[in-house]
C-alpha cells in the first residue's frame, strides 16, 4: 500500500464505502490519513438513575422494560422505550432508527451513554448510544475519536479503515531530527498520527495534538516568509497614489469614515505608492466597516488603469460585495465584474473575456478567480476576505497571476497582536478598533430553554416594528441520526406556527446551492424574509442593518469567539439590536462562560477571556474558531507550538528545509490533486 494509492485498496473498503468516504474529500489512503478526528470523548462509569445530574453526559446500566415503540412523524420516526435499574426508570428516544425495534430485547441489560434531560417529570436521554455490558467494558475510559461523518459513514468506519493503513502509518518518514523533537518536546510525526486515531492515554493523545498542531503551524510559517519573501524582494511596479479623486469618492460616502478607517486607509495608499508592494492584514471587530477600507483601496487601483481583485470565502458574500461594489463604483464608470463557480459556462466564459480585454476594472469573486482559465491584464490588487478561510497557497497563486500585485488580506478574527506577529513575520498590519458612529451597543441576553416563549414572544414583537431576525437552530449531535438539513427544516416549521401567520419564516442550510442560498438571501435583504433560520454557520459577514436580533440556541456548544462573530451579524445600523443566547444547560460554569458575552461586545477582550475559561478538557474539543485554515491546530488553544514552531523555523528554517519541502512535495503528489 502507499499513500498516493485509492481508499479501496485498505481491505475491508469497497466501493460503496468508498464512494461515501470521497462526500468527505477522501479518495486516496493519504487523506485518510490525514482527516483527523473532530473531537474525542471518554466513556464513564455508569450512575444509578437517582444520581443522574440532569443535562450532563452520563451513562447509566439498566434493563429494558418496555417494547420500543416506533411512530412515524412528518417524515421522521421516532422511537421510544423505557428501561430501569433499581433506582428509578429512564425514558430513551431515537430519531429515525426504527431498525431499533428489533435490536433490543426486554429484560435484557445495556449501558446508554448520552445528555440525559430532565422532562415531564422524568430522566430522558435523546438518541443515546447503546452498548452491552462487554462491549462497553472493552471501551470504557479510553479516549474515543468522533469524526466528521456524512450519511452512510460512521466515526467507526473511519476508524476501522484507518486501522487499515496502520503498518503504512509506522513506515511515514519526519523532517524534525530527533534533536531538535527532544528540544522541543515534540513527539515522532508517526507516532502523533498514530495516537490521534488510536489514543491510548490521554497524554499521548495530548502530544499527538500538539505535534500535528505543530506541523500545521510550520508549514503556515515556512508558507508566509516565502510569500513575503517573494513580495518584499520585488519592486513595486504598480504605484497606486492617494489622488484628489480618492479623496473625493470617500468625501461622496454616505457617511464619514470612523478615524480608525482613514488610519488603515492612508496605511494602505502609503504602501501602494512605496518602493515595494504592499503586504497587509487589515484587522476590524465585526461590523467595524472593513469592506469599504478595501473599496477605496480597489477604487484607487482602477483609476489609475489596473484591475483588482477581492475574493471571498462563499458565494453568498461574493454576491454582496459585488452588488454594494457596483453601486459604488458604476457611477465613476468603474465596471465591477462577478465571477464565482456557480455561474454557468457561457457567463464564466464571458466573465474572463470581460478581464482579459480589461472591460472589467475590480473583479469579485470565489475560488473561481485563481483558476488558470483566467487571464488578469494589469493585475495590481488582491483583497482577500477572511483570510482565514483561504490557504496560503491559494493566496500565493493569485498574487502570482498578477506578477507582483498589493495583497490587502481583511480579517474579523481577534488575533492578539503577538500571536499575529509570530503567525505572519512582520506582515504589517492595521486594526480597525473603533466602531462607525451612532451604532448602539447590542443588549444581550443569556438565558435557559425555559426562555423560549419569551423570546419567540420578543421576536414577533421586533418583527411588528418591520425588524428582521436571525436564529441560529439547535445543533444536531454527531451521534444523532437527525441531519443539520432535517433539523432546520423541522425548527423553522415549528417556530413559524409558534409566531404569528403573517411572519414570514426562512431557512438556509450548508446544502443549498449557491444559487438558492442567494435567492433566500436576496428574499432577506428585500424583507421579503422575517425570520432568517440558519444550520449552525450564518455565513460570515452577511450584512443587513435592519436585522436587530440574533437568537442562538445551544449557545453553550460554540466557542466565545464564535458567539461572538454571530452576534455581529446584527447591530450594523443604528437600530438597536439584541442577542439571546439560549443555553441547552444550566450549570454555573456554563452560564458564567456565556456571561463573558452579555458584559462584553469587545472580541478582543471575549478572545481573551475565551482563552483564560478554557479548561484542560477543552484541548480535546471541537475546534472554536471557523477557520479552515489548520484542521487540528488552534491559534489560541495551542498557542505554545505557535511559538514552538516560529521558533524551530528561526533557529533551525534552513537546516531542515530541504527535508520539510520533501515531506511537503509528496503529501502534495500522494494526494494525486493540485493544492487548490
Ligand atoms: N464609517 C461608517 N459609518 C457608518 N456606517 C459605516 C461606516 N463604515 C461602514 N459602515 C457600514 O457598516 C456596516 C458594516 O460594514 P462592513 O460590512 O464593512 O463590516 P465588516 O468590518 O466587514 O464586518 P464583518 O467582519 O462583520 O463582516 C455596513 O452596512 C457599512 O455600510
């Protein structure tokens, strides 16, 4: 077996498998390899009913004392039994797993292992797991890797499929000399992917994440320093000046700049008018009015006869900075081009017509824009949005496309400005820490389910006043049969009879296509839409001020950052804006995480706290910001091989590059596709 070889080759993998395991991007043996686990847990001793903690994971051992009973439901199953110990009696619910019925056996005894709820006076666990008595002896108190599934797949078909490759896993080949892991207390790289698969003990597993953690890190490093490299060693060939019409198109805005917004405005044209290209992070708090920092950057670029670009991370934001560019820019007979993957052939092929004769002046679009179908003509700008949802080398190509041009990267995420440093070298950077003037600050609100009439309550009430709302719907487990595409569908019905008939209710979910997340987006903006009820991801900067409310259910299950680049989703006008936070616990040390929220809008300062409340067992969890960019490392929660890896690549960089660069090419050639 080697790694560039298909899934199909590890026994047991046919072509059924197979074909489920390429819906999660793994087609060969190396990114089977590599797709790590999203989280782990630990199996615990069972508890007798009487001492269950309600809305805690728990395991309880009891025998089944009732039938399951399966009923059908608008397109669901549910299925119910009732099982006791000699303590008490517990209710136990399965979504569509009416397989069940025949699985259990009255009188027999299993351990259930899962959130138990405490309902209509009664312990309840919602789709429990469910194992003997043997069985879970043999996986009680081992660390248990839970991976990202789709239909047809489970974490244990992964796993076994990895187990698969094990012998190959052992022969893998590591570019950090013995030395130089010792110094750093950095565990073997095929130990650390071994353990991440197949944990033993927790300290393993806690090296084996920081090792890989590690890996990511250097590579991002090694990838930056060239990049600036590459940048800072070229002569700006395209000097951009600050001219009187600059001044003019942001004397002609709606509204003045905040002085932060100038700030990062004369940091760029200063640098796109200097001796070298520019090469800069322009960081904002949400709402903190980035994407117009990046228009007068584009705006200066057209006018003096180059095109730029600015990508987006989705297709949905694509479309909004392409309509707010183009009324911006039209009227000074700057034409604004759009070019995402969802367009057809005829208007792709129109698109690159439009900018390789240089009809088209700023172009914005997805991952489209790199493709080498696409001819730029005077390239001169490439703004990227959310850099954290690109890769280096994606970045890296579309500079290259262009020759030399500015990079402008704009970024919500809070990076202490250390971590920044180490993560970019000496990237410059602006921040945006001042809001535009007449925002009122959010109200918020943490609360428990119990709130919900009251919120649903709140919500038709703002709705009355013509405001629009955001809910983001409970968040499915990972062992729940329900899918996230199910659960909105159910949670928006629901809460549509919950509020009034004339309350126009939505839903957007990861499945969509581009074209109908545009539609329901669209419908949003031109509130046709009231209520706007999202799977756990509103795309990141969606922009409508007249939204004023941002309801999250299962707060608790997000990190702080996360909540609070939700929370910025609302509050962009001068309306006053809410933000309920429905906790699905009610334990102390949750309420008071969440509470960091209600005393702060300041993501620097939740950032901060966020990194302080987090426990030794948070180093498991799933990730907590969205970026993509690493799949195990966290910025913030292993900050230290942060440090360790730009470190290594000062001290050791050119020592180990030629055995970096080889493991690097054949990752890059064993996965038998091209980078992008
Ligand atoms: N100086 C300003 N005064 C008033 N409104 C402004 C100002 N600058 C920007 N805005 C408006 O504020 C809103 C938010 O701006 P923008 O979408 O650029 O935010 P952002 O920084 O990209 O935030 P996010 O990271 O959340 O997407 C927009 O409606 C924009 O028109």
């Amino acid at each position: 077996m080697e790694l560039k070889d298909k899934v199909t080759c590890i026994k047991g993998i046919g072509e059924k498998t197979a074909g489920n395991l390429a819906k999660l991007g793994i087609s060969t043996v190396s990114d089977l390899i590599h797709y790590y686990p999203r989280t782990y847990i630990t199996y615990m001793d069972p508890v007798d009913i009487q001492d269950i903690q309600a809305d805690e994971r728990q395991a309880v051992s009891v025998t089944l004392n009732s039938r399951v009973e399966v009923k059908k439901l608008r397109g669901f199953s549910i299925a119910t039994a009732y099982a006791k110990d000699y303590t008490g009696t517990i209710k136990l619910t399965w979504f569509n797993c009416p397989f069940l019925r025949n699985y259990f056996h009255i009188g027999d005894r299993y351990i259930f292992v899962g959130e138990v709820k405490y309902k209509n006076g009664m312990y309840t666990m919602s789709q429990p797991e469910y194992y003997t008595v043997p069985k879970y002896q043999e996986i009680l108190k081992e660390w248990q890797p839970v991976y990202g599934c789709t239909a047809g797949i489970t974490s244990k078909t992964i796993q076994k499929a990895v187990k698969g490759t094990l012998p190959l896993i052992q022969t893998l080949s590591d570019y950090i000399p013995e030395d130089i892991r010792d110094e750093y207390d950095l565990m073997r790289a095929n130990e650390a992917v071994t353990h991440i698969h197949f944990p033993d003990t927790e300290n393993h597993l806690r090296a084996a994440i920081k090792r890989v953690a590690f890996d990511e890190f250097y590579e991002f490093i090694e990838n930056m320093h060239s990049l600036k490299e590459h940048d800072t060693v070229k002569y700006n060939q395209a000097k951009i000046p600050f001219t009187e019409q600059v001044t003019g198109f942001i004397e002609s805005l709606p509204y003045r700049l905040t002085g932060a917004q100038m700030d990062a405005v004369r940091d760029i044209m200063a640098d796109m008018n200097s001796e070298h290209v520019m090469n800069r992070l322009v960081q904002g708090d949400v709402g903190s009015g980035k994407t117009i920092v990046a228009a007068i950057a584009l705006f200066a670029c057209a006018t003096q006869g180059y095109q730029g670009v600015i990508m987006a991370p989705t297709e949905v934001l694509a479309n909004q900075h392409f309509k707010e560019l183009t009324g911006l820019f039209e009227p000074y007979g700057i034409h604004v081009t759009l070019l995402t993957g969802s367009m057809t052939a005829k208007e792709k092929r129109e698109a690159y017509q439009e900018i390789a004769e240089h009809r088209a002046d700023v172009i914005v679009g997805t991952h489209a824009l790199i493709q080498d179908k696409v001819e730029y003509d005077n390239l001169a700008l490439v703004v990227t949005d959310e850099q954290h949802r690109f890769g280096v080398r994606q970045r890296e190509k579309l500079s290259l496309k262009g020759g030399t041009p500015h990079v402008l990267v704009m970024s919500a995420t809070p990076i202490p400005r250390t971590l920044a440093i180490i993560m970019y070298g000496d990237l410059d950077i602006s921040v945006i820490n001042e809001l535009p003037a007449g925002r009122i600050p959010i109200k918020n609100c943490v609360v428990d389910e119990s709130y919900r009439p009251k919120a649903q309550a709140f919500i038709r009430a703002e709705v009355k006043k013509g405001h629009q709302v955001y809910v983001v719907c409970p968040m499915v487990e990972e062992s729940e049969a329900l899918d996230d595409v199910a659960n909105v569908v159910e949670y928006s019905e629901e809460l549509s009879q919950k509020l009034d008939s004339s309350i126009h209710v939505a839903y957007l979910h990861g499945k969509m296509t581009g074209d109908e997340k545009n539609r329901i987006l669209t419908d949003f903006y031109e509130k046709k839409v009231d209520v706007l009820v999202s799977t756990t991801v509103i795309e990141v900067g969606i922009n409508n001020p007249n939204a004023t409310v941002m309801m999250v259910e299962n707060a608790e299950r997000f990190g702080l950052a996360a909540l609070h680049q939700l929370r910025g989703r609302v509050g962009r006008g001068n309306l006053q804006s809410y933000c309920i936070f429905i906790s699905g616990k009610k334990n102390k040390e949750v309420m008071e995480r969440l509470n960091v929220l209600a005393d702060s809008n300041d993501g620097f300062y939740i950032a901060g706290e966020d990194l302080k409340r987090r426990g030794p067992g948070d180093f498991f969890g799933i990730r907590q910001s969205g970026d993509v960019l690493f799949k195990m490392g966290d910025i913030y929660k292993h900050a230290d091989m942060l440090k360790a890896a730009s470190d290594v690549y000062e001290k050791y960089g050119s020592r180990i590059r030629t055995e970096f660069d080889r493991s690097v090419a054949a990752r890059n050639e064993m996965y038998g596709k091209p980078i992008l």
